[in-house]
C-alpha cells in the first residue's frame, strides 16, 4: 500500500511538472554589409530543394522564423556570392549570422 501511494505521488509530481509550452521555433537572424539580393535556405534532410527561395531588394537585415533543425544557407549580394554556412536552430534561440563585405558568413547563437 505504501509503495502504491509513493509511485502515485511521485507520478502526480511528473504529470504537474511537464510544460505544455514548447516552442517548436527559433530564429535567423541575417546581416550583410554589403545587402541581401537573393537567400537559399535548405533543409539539411534534403539539400537539393530550397525549403525558402527568398529574394530581396540588398536588404542589409533580415530575420527568419524556422523550425527547429539544421539548415544550410547560401545566397548572393550585388558584389557576389555569400559563402555558404550551415547552422542549427533551437527552441526559442536565435542564430545570427553576419556577412562582412568580402562575403563571408560569421555565426553566433543565443
């Protein structure tokens, strides 16, 4: 009897503790010093389609929501192509990713 009370008590505590708000996104956050002509955004699951084909007009910031995963990102500016980086997003965190004006991606997360 005594253990019937203690697994049902400790079973109530983990049923109370679970949240039922996971955030199932996070975001990108992209900068280029020298503007945004066009984005690739592939899914690391298939990297032959683009799951974002994204064109702007040498926006110098953008910001993404994305679903969790890993991703690859590719694109080019008026002065060429952005090297292409690979990152992954978390629940609820950022990934920001910077072109200085040669080009090349630096990325940092939070």
């Amino acid at each position: 009897m005594k253990r019937l009370i203690l697994f049902s008590s400790l079973v109530i505590l983990l049923v109370a503790g679970c949240k039922d708000d996971f955030d199932f996104e996070g975001t990108v956050k992209i900068s280029s010093a020298n503007g945004i002509g066009n984005l690739w955004i592939y899914s690391l699951d298939d990297k032959t389609e683009p799951i974002y084909d994204l064109k702007y007009n040498n926006e110098k910031d953008l910001s993404i929501p994305l679903n969790i995963g890993n991703y690859r990102l590719s694109g080019y500016t008026a002065k060429g192509y952005l090297s292409e980086v690979t990152f992954q997003i978390r629940s609820g965190k950022t990934v920001t990713i910077v072109y200085d004006k040669d080009n090349v991606g630096k990325i940092t997360s939070n």
